[in-house]
C-alpha cells in the first residue's frame, strides 16, 4: 500500500487540488453513543504544498482562505501523516497558479504570525507582492 501511496504521491504537483484518504488516531463516540475503532477513516480536500518533515512526513494541504478587508487574511491548513495515508487523488492539475501555492507554502512554513490581545486574535496583514 505504501508503494502506491509514494507513487500518488510523486504525480502531485504544487497547487494541484487533491484529494487525501487517510485514517485518523482518534478515538470518538459515534451520535450513538458507542466507541468507534482507533482507524477513523478521513478524507481531506486541499491544495498540495509538499510534503514536508524529517522524522515523521506529512501531506500538506491548504484548506480554507478567508479574505477579511484591507488585506487581512486567515487561512486553515491540514498536515496529513504520510504513514497514514491510503489514496490520493488529483482533482484539478495546477488549481492554483505555482505563485500563489508558493505564497500558501510560504505562509505554513513562517507559521500562523496572529497576534493575542487580551485574548481576542487578530490577524496579519497579507503582502503578496515585490
């Protein structure tokens, strides 16, 4: 299975929108009541970024933009472990452009810069130029 993960894996591109089948480490409780296993099936949407990590590799994936006025921007991303990956599957080739996909890299990468003020949150102003 991993053999054919690795080689989904490699025919992604940056920006492309996929689609990740993976299981989760969760134990929950279903509407019923009862316990569900330890493997929670998931499916996560995104854009590619890479994959990223030395010791433990993740899938990252850009979720959700939201674009607040004057620039403000938040965006939701999800690091999906590789080892826990059954399927992933292309979309849309080149969903965003590879600029933009390297700004969306670059904004995981430096981290959610949000500042805490008397505990509301606010976000940072986006600079995607020059």
């Amino acid at each position: 299975m991993m053999k054919e993960v690795a080689k989904q894996i490699k025919g992604l591109s940056l920006g492309d929108l996929v689609r990740v089948e993976w299981f989760d480490a969760s134990i929950g409780k279903s509407l019923s009541g009862g316990l569900n296993g330890i493997d929670v099936p998931v499916i996560s949407w995104g854009i590619f970024l890479g994959v990223l990590g030395s010791k433990n590799r993740h899938i990252i994936l850009a979720q959700n933009c939201f674009r607040y006025a004057d620039g403000f921007y938040d965006i939701d991303y999800t690091a999906v472990p590789l080892a826990w990956t059954t399927n992933a599957t292309v979309i849309a080739k080149t969903h965003v452009q590879p600029e933009e996909a390297k700004q969306l890299l670059n904004s995981f990468l430096v981290g959610g810069k949000r500042a805490s003020i008397k505990g509301s949150k606010c976000q940072q102003k986006a600079v995607n130029h020059g």
